[in-house]
C-alpha cells in the first residue's frame, strides 16, 4: 500500500468530517439566525428549502460532470466554494441576500457531497475492499463536532455571523489543502459514455432505497424533539437529547459496518437495516415514557445508518466511473430527505404527530421489502485501481 493511497483515504474521511461540520454549524445555530434577523418559523422552514432544493437541483445535473470531469476536480472546486458559501451564509445582512447565499450553499454542498461520494468510491475500488462506511462516519464526527462548538460558541456569547464565519473561513484553506490527497478516477470506456444518459436499473432501485432512509433521517431531525416533547411530555432538555443520541448510534454502525458488510453481504446488512429501522422506530412510537423513547433513538441510528453509505457504495460499483451512478442515486436519497419532513407536516395536521411518524415504521419495511430485489451477488467492486507510487508521482 503507498503513502498516496494512505493519504487518499485519510484525504476522503477528513472531507466527510469537513461536510458534517460545515452543515451542522449552519443548522445549530438557526434559533441565533432567527433572533440576527428577525424570523417566523414559517420563513426558517423556507430558508433550509431552499438550501435543500439547491443541493438537489446541482446533484440531479451531476451525472455529465461528474463523467467528464471525474470526482477529484469537481472536488477541488467544490470543497473551497462551500466554505466561501457558508461565509457569504454567515455575513448576509438580511433576509432577501439570505435566500440568495443559502442557495448558493446548497448548492455548493450538491457539488462537494456527489464528488466526496464518488471520491470515497474511487478510494474504495483502490484498496479492494469496504470503505464507505467508515466515510460516513466522518460525517457524524463533524456533525457532532459542529454541536459541541455551536455549545461553546453560544457560552461564550459568540453571535451567530462570527461562530459560522470562523467555521467556514476554517475550512476554506483545509478544504484546498485535502483536495491535494484525491485520487483519479479510472478513463470511462465509449460505451459507458455512450449510456451515460440512462444508468443501469440496479442504481434507480439503489436510489430507491436511499430515498426510503432519507426520509427516515429527515423525519427524525425535524420532528423528534417536537414529538418528545409534545406527545411524551418530556421537558425540553430531554426532548433535545434523541437526535443527538440517533446521530450516536449513526456514529457506531458506520464505524463497524465496513467489517459487517464483508461478512454479511450489501443485500443482507439492507435488508436487516430496515428490519431494525421499522421495529425500533415502532417502540419509540409506543413507548411509554419519554425516556424509553430516546433510548430507542439509539437504535434507529444504528438500525438506518449504514443503508445511505451501502447504497452509495453499489451504486459505484454499477458503472467504470462512480461519478453519474452516484449523482442519480443521491439525488433521489435527497429527494426523500425533503419530501420527508413535509409528508410527516401534512398527515399529522389531518390525524396526529405520533400516526403521521408511523410512516417511518412503513418506511423500514419498504428498505427490508425492496433489498430482497437487490442481485444476490455482488459486482467485482473493487478492483484494485493503479495508483502512483511516490517516486512515479515525483517524476
């Protein structure tokens, strides 16, 4: 194994970490940006759509980019125009200028998160065996690490442009600095350019399954508190404590699942994620007390964690170039993370907050259900792509 290969997967990892990190400052600290100008929740909702639907529109359009360029130049650019993003974010003196740079984020991030995922791909092939999860569990490092700072920066009074400004003009020169380690992708055959336009069936039904579990992840983020606290009665504190405790057990399975995934295969490690995301999200919806229900979040993050990264994964593996087959694929995992929270609004304004959360339950079974129609072999993934000895690189 060469020192460039080392220092590519340590490269990919820190990307993830910067990614989680960059996002979870913004999203810490929306109740300051609320207060810097002035906000209804109607227009917060409005503000983190449009981020949203930024990232999904720049990932949708991927797929050629991503084929011609390949994942360490979009990441180059990417990388260093999401930090610049998350600084515009930080500085906007008001709510239409806002808009204007929490698009610009989102779509920066649509950028770093295709060509970090296919980077992660490309790096997975190199070393000839799973990877990925232990990517994504960079993503939960930085996310907590951007929770345990947002705490630090409110107890010392730091207002929000200072706190994200600081993060992003953080980021800015390690982001650069990382983007040295990327590895190439390998040359796309002519037939594989010709088809570019239409991916294999395997990558739409892939992205189907990460549509289910992002819409997991979306429900749980922005709607766990509000149901602790309003449907458990727990207190505020408390209610606070589930998703951190979901990103936790998120945090434990992505560092195990690359050891489970090559005992266990993509197609069982899926299959059995959605088992454990549908039963245990069904125990915090009958929980009896709030404090069940936020040990049971544990368990949903270890249940729902490993399908985004394993369905990322074999989407890589369904093309030469990981690029476009990622791209489709994230998108509609995107899509789901979206659509999710505005489903779960919609039904329990008709019913209630604990029979509209039951469609996580229905969620889990549909990744369990449509696993099964995954190919029970796995594509060669991995074949060990050529990398550059030091000395070759040098000359």
């Amino acid at each position: 194994m060469t020192r460039e290969l080392r220092g590519a997967r340590y490269g990919a990892v820190l990307t993830f970490v910067l990614a989680g990190l960059m996002v979870g400052t913004m999203t810490v600290r929306i109740p300051a940006l609320t207060d810097k100008l002035a906000l209804s929740e109607a227009m917060v909702g409005t503000i983190l759509l449009v981020w949203g639907l930024g990232a999904l529109v720049t990932m949708q359009s991927m797929r050629r980019v991503m084929a011609r360029a390949g994942s360490r130049a979009v990441l180059r650019i990417g990388g260093p125009l999401t930090a610049l993003s998350l600084v515009a974010v930080a500085l906007a003196p008001d709510l239409p200028l806002l808009l204007v740079a929490v698009a610009l984020f989102g779509m920066a991030f649509g950028v770093m998160d295709v060509a970090m995922n296919a980077q992660g791909s490309t790096v997975e092939r190199a070393y000839g065996r799973p990877l990925m999860n232990g990517m994504h569990a960079g993503w939960c490092v930085g996310a907590i690490s951007a929770g345990a700072l947002g705490s630090l920066a409110i107890a010392a009074g730091l207002p929000f442009t200072a706190n994200v400004a600081l993060v992003g003009l953080a980021a800015l020169p390690v982001a650069v600095l990382v983007g040295r380690t990327h590895l190439p992708e390998p040359p796309s055959t002519g037939t594989e350019q010709a088809g570019r336009r239409r991916m294999p069936p395997v990558v739409y039904l892939l992205g189907a399954i990460m549509f289910f579990a992002f819409m997991v992840e979306g429900t749980v983020a922005d709607w766990n508190g509000l149901y602790m606290r309003d449907e458990l009665g727990a207190p505020e504190a408390l209610a606070a404590l589930g998703y951190p405790v979901f990103e936790t057990g998120m945090l434990a399975a992505r560092l195990t699942g690359d050891r489970l995934r090559a005992r266990f295969g993509v197609r069982g490690m899926l299959t059995v994620s959605g088992v454990a995301t549908a039963g245990f999200f069904a125990v915090v919806l009958v929980a009896p007390a709030a404090l069940v229900a936020v040990a049971a979040m544990f368990f949903v993050g270890l249940g729902v964690a490993t399908i985004s990264p394993l369905t990322l994964s074999l989407a890589g593996t369904a093309t030469g170039t990981p690029g476009p087959a990622i791209a489709q694929a994230g998108a509609m995992g995107y899509a789901g993370l979206l659509l999710g929270p505005v489903v779960i609004g919609f039904l329990s304004d008709s019913t209630s907050l604990r029979t509209a959360l039951g469609v996580a339950v229905v969620l889990g079974v549909l990744i369990a259900l449509a696993s099964r129609l995954l190919p029970r072999e796995e594509p060669a993934p991995v074949t060990p792509l050529p990398v550059r000895e030091p000395a070759e690189a040098a000359a």
